[in-house]
C-alpha cells in the first residue's frame, strides 16, 4: 500500500501523485493525503476549534480535492490549492458551529526537551508569559485569532493565507499586521496590570 | 520559521506555536482512500470507521433528487440559499436586461465600491469587461449583477438576449432568504468550485426571487433562462448563468478574482 512512497530511491513528487491520482490510482492520493493530513487537520482545527470538527473538515476536503483533481492545474503547487480546499470545508462548519474552544496550552512539560533544562524559576515565568501571551490572544476577535493563527501556529506564508482565507495577499498582509498591533497593545496591558497587581 | 527579522513579539509566538493545544491529527489518509475506493465500488483496503463526512452536503443531494417529484413546493437549503420545487406553471416573464428586478445599471467601479462585500469577476480571456452592471438593494449588502453579450465560446441562445450572467449576493443573512424557483424536468447535478459545494441546474425553466424578514416575498421579477451554477463562497452566493456547459460554468467561477480598482 505504499507502493507510491518511492521510485528509483526517491520520493514520488506531489505531481506525479496527482498525475497517478487523477488516473484512478486511489493509493496514490492515499499517499498525498498522508503527507497533507497534519497541516491540513491543524488548518482546520485553527478555523473550527473542535477535533471532530477539524477532523470532518479536513477530511472532506480532501475528498473535495480529490473530485476537483481534473481541474487542478498542472505545474501548480498543490500544498495551497488543497488548504483553501479544506479552509473552505472549514468555514462552511464553523459558520454553523454553536460554539467554539478558545485556543489553549498543551499540560505537561515544556516540549523542547532538547535544550538544556532551565531551572525551576526561570521555567515558571516562562510558563506565566505563555499564559499571559494565550490569554492575549484569546482575547482578540475572532477574526484576529484566525489570521495569528494560521501565521504562527500553522506557520503559513501570505500566499497560503490568502488562498486559505479567499482574500487577496494585500489584504491578507495588512489584516495580519492590524491583528498584531491589537494583540502587541493588549499584551502589554495585561503585562503591565501583571507587574502592578 | 526561523527569522533573524522577527520582533520581539513575534519571537514570542513562534516560541508558543509549540505549546499550543493542537490535538494530533487522525489518520486521514486511510480514511479518506477507503471512502474513495468504496465510492469506486472498489474493496476497501481496511478499516478506520468513516465519520460523518459530508453528512449535510449528501442529505442535502439525496433531498434534492427526492424533491423534484414532489407534489407541492418543499424547499432546501444551501448556506444561504433556498431551492424550491414547484410543479405548477409559472407565467412567462420578459428576459433580464428589461427587469427592474435586477437593480440600478451602473458601472464596476461604483457597484465594487457601493456593496457590503468583495465584489469579484471573471477573468477568463473570452469574457473580459462585463457589457453591463446592475446593483440592487435589498438584500443588506446589495446584490450584483454583471451581464456579458456574446462572447467567444458564449453565445446568444434564441432565448435570451445575453451570452453569460453572473450575480452575487450576501446570503448567510438569516433575515432574508434567496430563494429559486424550480420547474418539474429541471435536472440538478452535485459538482463543487474550489471544492465548495455548487449545484448546477438544467434543463429547465427557473426564476429568482428574495423575501425579506417577515417572509413576504417582495421580488419576483428576475427571470432567469440560462442553466445556472449556484455556489456559496465567503457568505456570498453566486450565479453564472448562460454558460454553454457545467465545465464552462466551472471555469468562469473559479476565475474569480476581486475585482480591481478603476481608480
């Protein structure tokens, strides 16, 4: 079943799976969406904010993608046409979600385990400027969460941005820095109510 | 992500991109290769239980193919959109150019500037400017309508006086509801643009009209002729109509670009 993983020593380029794909061969978008599924669930999750949600977006649309393949332009780079794809899934879901979870930290521990351990002070306001960072965040619009989201914790480029939100990169770029501005100017009152209280 | 640019802040962010609570992703890929080999009444290769992928947008379909025999008009829903299915005749109407129903002509620039959303074109080479404008409003937001002459690859039908049209319109607004009458003998086929679900509808004679919030219907004076593709995209519906075929309607919605400023 892995069949399409390698040629010749070296991994099949995503045209070649689209190539095969679009032939019928069904193991080879298998193997697309394996390459695509992190990125394309954590996209989603970031726009619904809900892991079965995120999970149903992702995966239809995938299958979106998979029927639209006939019209997907040769010599296109399909990591962006597949997330505005399964963006699109995402939104029709979160426009008629109820509700959705804020954004929150993972428990346990700090998950760069390759440096060297701090100590146990600097470790806590470390983990006290996260909070404080999340709770920032959590405070913008939604619009605001979306667009830092998808720059910082998917780590979208503009291009993909604006093929994710359907909006022109311009717009996309000065939406972002906007979102920016509002989270530095919340950020640093919460800091500074932190400091006095 | 590594950037020696990056701002303080932006340090920040991409330090907590680790921690964020992501949950980690399940294994689409078996899943999805399995729905598409059932799809292709191939055997399924294994097992991962298929969740409910595209549960509305199938219903919505099955809904649909039930629908058109129906007896009296029962509607369903796309986004913001409402069919209907209606056995009975309708009278006939001129066709659009001569409706007040579509709005005030006017030009791209003023309709780009004038409506509460990101007005957008063709921008396949046959099409080039439309030949005409039209805004309108109600709904909230406004609604446009660019109607293009004989083109290329678009020409005039005996039955109508344009080569394509396209409307679009805000319509996740719950207070007013799009709603398309549809004639018995209409064929309806599930297809998507950029993945969206759209449906194109054929073959037969549908008209357009709106309601407002108490559900009075206050329009119904755009007559449509030309088989129709209807999607919703960014809480705006769009239409193309006229279109020599569901792969040239295709095309033309997904050429869409905003359209540019004429300043």
């Amino acid at each position: 079943m892995y069949g399409w993983q390698e040629v010749e020593g070296r991994p099949l380029t995503d045209a070649e799976l689209i190539e095969a794909a679009r032939g019928g061969d069904v193991s080879a978008y298998e193997e697309l969406v394996r390459r695509y599924q992190d990125l394309a669930y954590r996209t989603a999750f970031l726009v619904v904010r809900d892991a079965e949600e995120a999970r149903d977006a992702a995966q239809e649309g995938f299958l979106s993608a998979h029927r639209a393949l006939g019209r997907f332009r040769v010599g296109a780079d399909f990591r962006p046409w597949l997330l505005r794809i399964v963006a699109n899934a995402a939104r029709n879901r979160r426009r008629s979600a109820t509700r959705r979870a804020a954004l929150a930290l993972r428990a346990g521990r700090d998950p760069a385990s390759g440096d060297a351990a701090p100590s146990p002070e600097a470790a806590l306001l470390a983990a006290e400027q996260r909070a404080t960072l999340m709770a920032a965040i959590n405070s913008l619009r939604e619009d605001d969460q979306l667009v830092i989201g998808l720059r910082w914790f998917a780590e979208l480029g503009e291009a993909e941005m604006a093929e994710v939100l359907g909006r022109p990169r311009g717009t996309v770029k000065s939406r972002l820095s906007r979102a920016m501005a509002r989270l530095r100017e919340v950020l640093e009152r919460l800091e500074e109510d932190l400091s006095d209280g | 992500m590594a950037d020696q640019h990056l701002s303080p802040l932006e340090m920040r962010l991409a330090e907590l991109s680790a921690f964020i609570d992501v949950p980690a992703a399940p294994p689409l890929a078996s899943a999805v290769a399995d729905r598409l080999r059932a799809e292709a009444g191939l055997r399924p290769s294994w097992r991962w239980p298929l969740p409910s992928v595209g549960r509305g947008t199938a219903l919505a379909v099955a809904a649909t193919l039930l629908l058109v025999s129906a007896v009296a008009a029962i509607g369903i829903a796309l986004g913001g959109l409402r069919l209907i299915f209606n056995p009975e005749s309708l009278p006939p109407l001129p066709s659009i150019p001569n409706q007040p129903g579509i709005g005030q002509q006017t030009t791209l620039d003023a309709a780009r500037s004038s409506v509460g959303f990101v007005l957008r074109v063709p921008t396949v080479s046959a099409l080039g400017e439309p030949d005409q404008v039209y805004v309108m409003e109600p709904p909230a937001g406004g609604a446009v309508t660019l109607v293009y002459g004989a083109r290329p690859g678009y020409p005039l039908q005996p039955d109508r006086m344009y080569g394509l049209v396209l409307t679009q319109f805000r319509a996740d607004i719950q207070a007013e509801n799009f709603e398309k009458l549809i004639m018995e003998g209409v064929r309806i086929t599930h297809t998507n643009v950029h993945g969206l679900p759209a449906y194109w509808v054929a073959g037969g004679e549908h008209f357009f009209f709106y309601r407002d919030a108490t559900g009075q219907i206050v329009n119904t004076t755009l007559r449509l002729v030309g088989d129709t593709l209807i999607w919703e995209e960014d809480g705006v519906t769009h239409r193309v109509e006229g279109a020599p075929s569901l792969q040239a309607a295709i095309a033309v919605a997904e050429s869409l670009e905003p359209a540019p400023s004429g300043e």
